[in-house]
C-alpha cells in the first residue's frame, strides 16, 4: 500500500493539521520511506500471537466512585486562550 | 578547596546534614554555573533562581532544625515535559509556550517533598520526540562535549538532552528525565552521566506531558551510579492518580550498592551485536564483560530473537498513542491559538495544529493516524501490538537463565548538529539498543563505560527484570568501580 498525495490529504484532515501542497509532496516522500521501512513487519508470522494489552502485569485497581476533587473552575480556565463568563470562547459552530 | 559544585549528590547530602556547607551556597554556585554556561548551551529553557533560592532557605531552615528529607537542599533540574505549578511547562513545543500549569507532577511533588531545590527547566526535543534534542522550538541543546581537534557542536541526544547537559556540565547535582524509547539511556550516554529508566509501573505519569503512555516512564540523571540511586528511589511509588503506577513496595536502591555480583548471571544478547557495529562500540562490550567476569560474575549467551523488529513496531505503536494523546493540542483550553478572520472552529483546529507542532512532532502525528485509520489499524497497529507480545516473550524467556542483560546503549559516539538529519529512519536507529526495553517496559540503566578515540563518551546498559532495579543499580556500581571513568566535558562548571 503505498502513500500518494490522495492519502496524506485524507490523514492532515483526520489529524485536524493543515497542510500545503508543497508540504504534501514531502510528507508523501518521508512517510513513504517510514512506512517502507515498517514493512519488514511482514515477515513475522503473528498468526497464532495475542496482542499485548500492557507490559504491567498488574490489574488495575479499583477505587469508590465519589467525589474527591473539583472546585476548579479558575484553575481550569487560567491557560484558556480565550474564556468568558466561566466558559472556554470557541469561534461559532452553528450557522 | 575544591569547589562547590564538585561535590556528588551523596557528598552534598552528607554535608549539608552535618552543616558543613548550606543549601543556599550550593544552591548559589549552581546558579552562577548556569549564568556562565547555559547562554552556550540552552540546556534550560526556563532557570527559576527565586525559587531555587526560597527553597535553598527554606531546606537550610529545616536542616537547622534537625529534619528534612533524603534529599533536602539538593539543587535539581527539571525536564520541562513535567507540570511544575506556576512554572512555564512547554514540553519543548510552541504549542505549549506560555503554559503555566496549575498543579504539579507527582514524581516533581515527590522530589519537593523529599526537599529538592528546583533550578529550573530543562530543554527537550519537541514533545520527547527524537534522539539529538534538535526539535526543540526553544532551540537546539549543545552538548558540553568536543570530539579531539574538532570545534563542531555535538548534540547531547535526545529527548532529555538539556537535563543531561546540565547534569553534565555540573549545571545541576542531578536532573529528571522521561524516557519513552531510550530518551534518558541515549542522552546518558552521550554526555558520559547516568541515566536509569524505571520499570513502567514505578513512577506515576501524573502530571508528564503525555506522549506515548504505554511507554513513557520518569527517571533520573546524576553524576554517578550511588547518586542516580538515591535520587531514583525519592521519585517512585504507587500513586493512585496514576492507575498504571505500581503499588509494589520501592526498596532504597542506594542499599542495592553491595559492590558484590559474584555468582550472578549476566546475558548478552546476541542479536544486539549487529552487522557492521561500531569496532569502538563492541570492544567497550567486550571491556564490559571482562569487568563483569572478574567481578565473578557468569557470562551467559542468550538470544532475543525478534529484536531487529522491535524499532519497525515502535514507529507504529508510539506514533499511534502520540496521534491520539497530541489531540488535545486544539487551541480551545490551553497553549496557542490561531484563529483566522471570519474562520470557524475547524479552521481553528488545523491552523493552531500547524503553526503549533513542529516537522517531527507532525510526521508522528501522521504516522500515528494513518496507522490506526480505517483499513489500515489490522495490518499495523495489531500487528505491532502482537510482535510486542513477542518481544515481552523475549525477554522473559532470557531472563529465565539470567539475572540481567548487559548492553551498549547507543550505536555510537555523538554526533555533530545536523549530522542524521536528512532521514527519519537513520535519526530512529539511534534507539536501536534501548527501544526493545522499552516495548517490554523493563528497567534500563546507562553508565559511562569509556571514551571513543575521538575523546567522547560511550555507554553500557544494564537491563533487569521487571521491578527489579536494585539488581540493575548493583551490576552498575560493581561496573563503575571497573570503569573508573574519569573524564569531564570541556564545557563543564569552572
């Protein structure tokens, strides 16, 4: 499977990243090469492997659901670019 | 006298204990370190001397009272991936700059508590991402290293190459890391420190900036194997903010330094001798051995058949978790925003995203999404994920005959600025040695093993068994003993 421009423009969209037609022809280049390069994958036969979920072979724990924390609200909004009336200000999403 | 900054973190320990020096001087001489050095080497991004001396004052007031904690008045460097409360965090990334957290890290909350004196902030590769520190938007770090007769800056690798400059450089009596794919073992080894990465488990991520979670894992910079052990043993412990940290017991790893590995059974991978290895390299292997052998240990040959795979599965698994941990990077709640005139909240997102990350921290980006886009997720992200399987099993299969492993920890020397940057592949190769421990989550120490013909230094990792770091602190003190390495960078605290 290989990365054409097609295929850089569908991942930027997904990755929410603008990128130019000149970047595009780049990123098609090194992704390409990486991708080559990953390839060698292949040659292990995985057919009968589980997938490792975690490295720790601890469960995780469990605790009680309660309230241990909140009464944030400044300290949450303190690094809002742009915040108002207690809210974050995002540019309008409804027409 | 010798000066201040001389002293070990153990040396400094003892003698602030029995008064015999302050945390305020101490303190004091590595801020004057700093003002000489950094302008040369940009291992800080951000140096906080109010702080550093309130905390100084503070730890000498407790000192005189007969209390403090194991490390109190120790003046540390923070890597600037850690939340540090009303301190300018921006994990080396535009796109964080002017980040003031409002909380602090756990493994930082620990050093505070155990009474450390915070310096300041360390310069990374954007996002931990690299192996040369030459990602970073606040500029590249300079190693304080010089190959013989060449004036070229080296880099001092990477990610945490400002916090092993500094401890380098005596910049610092000690500093924090992260290491995601060896990003504390690599840059160890280049600036001729130690670096330990914990088993993943041991240290909360509480608080780090995140990168690749199933991965990333804090440890510790210092100037010797005793000091990287005291210092270790503050930051770990189970941390309930953090479910993926440990609740075993964290032994004192400073006690693990018997200095005695007679019997112990040390492997030696050999699939990590690889075609067309440095000579340089695997002579100081070899070196390593003899240490070990005379220190009566036995040598075991073992094999870690799929290691040549483990890099491939890397740039698949660490991409992917990055993709999805950078979402939040979106302009909304914190760090930059680019908002064109009359643009709307997706025009937001992709311009702040662009203009944010830089080329390294994009090309993951990308990777990691494409990777675990529809059509594409089987082929990569659960095929990396079963030949991760495989290499856990690796591991555990060598460790059934042995005790620990004894690797080099870098495939070379370091290499000047610039040098490896042409090829993403070629800068990945650079954590050829270090990135199978991590994919297993297993402890991982470097020490300064010896030096190249062209004066630099060059690296051994011990690594251990899950949860056992005291075995890896103990084969490093008995190989330090042997190394006797000696040499100081040519930048270095006057």
């Amino acid at each position: 499977m290989s990365i054409d421009t097609v295929v850089v423009t569908k991942i930027a969209r997904l990755a929410s990243i603008e990128v130019t037609d000149a970047q595009k022809e780049h990123y098609v280049r090194e992704l390409s090469g990486i991708m080559k390069w990953i390839e060698q994958l292949a040659e292990i036969n995985t057919d009968n492997v589980p997938q490792l979920t975690s490295v720790s072979e601890t469960t995780l724990p469990l605790r009680k659901d309660e309230i241990t924390d909140g009464h944030k609200r400044d300290a949450v909004l303190a690094n809002a670019p742009a915040s108002d009336y207690g809210c974050f200000i995002v540019p309008k999403v409804i027409e | 006298m010798s000066k201040l900054t001389d002293l070990t973190l153990s040396e400094a320990r003892d003698a602030l204990k029995a008064k015999k020096i302050s945390s305020k001087e101490l303190t004091q001489a590595y801020l004057g370190a700093i003002e000489s050095l950094n302008p040369a080497l940009n291992a800080y991004i951000k140096v906080t001397p109010e702080r550093a001396l309130a905390g100084a004052d503070a730890a000498d007031a407790r000192i005189a009272k007969g209390q403090g904690g194991a490390l109190e008045g120790i003046p540390f460097a923070i890597k600037d991936l850690f939340c540090t409360k009303d301190v300018q965090t921006t994990a080396g990334s535009h796109i964080l700059e002017g980040f003031v957290p409002q909380y602090e890290s756990s493994v930082t909350t620990r050093l505070w508590d155990a009474g450390a004196v915070m310096l300041g902030k360390t310069n990374l590769d954007e996002f931990a991402m690299g192996s040369s520190n030459t990602t970073s938007y606040f500029g590249n770090v300079i190693s304080p290293w010089k190959a013989k007769g060449s004036d070229k800056d080296l880099v001092p690798g990477g990610s945490s190459g400002g916090s092993a400059a500094a401890v380098s450089a005596r910049m610092c009596l000690a500093a924090t890391g992260t290491d995601t794919g060896g990003s504390i073992r690599q840059p160890a080894s280049f600036c001729g420190i130690v670096g330990i990465k914990p088993t993943y488990g041991r240290c909360s991520r509480y608080g780090i900036v995140a990168f690749a979670s199933s991965l990333d894992q804090a440890g510790m910079f210092a100037r010797n194997v005793r000091d990287a052990a005291i210092a270790q043993t503050v930051i770990c412990g189970h941390d309930p903010k953090d479910s993926t940290s440990s609740p075993k017991a964290v032994p004192d790893f400073e006690k693990a330094l018997t200095g005695n590995i007679k019997g112990m059974k040390i492997g030696i991978p050999r699939e990590y001798r690889v075609e067309g290895i440095d000579p340089e390299i695997a002579a100081l292997w070899d070196k390593g051995i003899t240490w070990l052998k005379d220190a009566g240990a036995q040598i075991i040959d073992v094999s870690l058949p799929h290691t040549k795979y483990a890099l491939p599965t890397y740039y698949i698994i660490a991409p992917a978790e990055a993709s999805s941990n950078l979402a939040r990077y979106d302009g909304v709640r914190y760090g930059l925003r680019v908002l064109p005139d009359g643009g709307g909240l997706t025009d937001m997102y992709r311009k702040t995203r662009a203009a944010g990350f830089g080329d390294e921290v994009k090309r993951r980006i990308l990777i990691g999404t494409y990777v675990l886009s529809a059509g594409y997720y089987d082929a990569y992200y659960k095929k990396a994920q079963r030949v991760r399987y495989l290499l856990v099993q690796d591991f555990k299969k060598a460790f059934e005959q042995v005790d620990a492993l004894l690797t080099p920890t870098a495939p070379s020397a370091a290499f000047a600025i610039g040098e490896n940057s042409d090829d993403p592949v070629k800068m990945y190769l650079n954590d050829i040695f270090t990135i199978p421990t991590s994919m297993a989550g297993l402890p991982g120490l470097s020490l300064p093993a010896g030096l190249s013909s062209t004066g630099l230094p060059l690296g051994l990792q011990i690594i251990g068994k899950s949860f056992d770091e005291e075995t890896v602190f103990r084969v490093a003190g008995v190989m330090e003993e042997a190394a006797q390495f000696k040499a100081l960078p040519q930048k270095v605290a006057a």
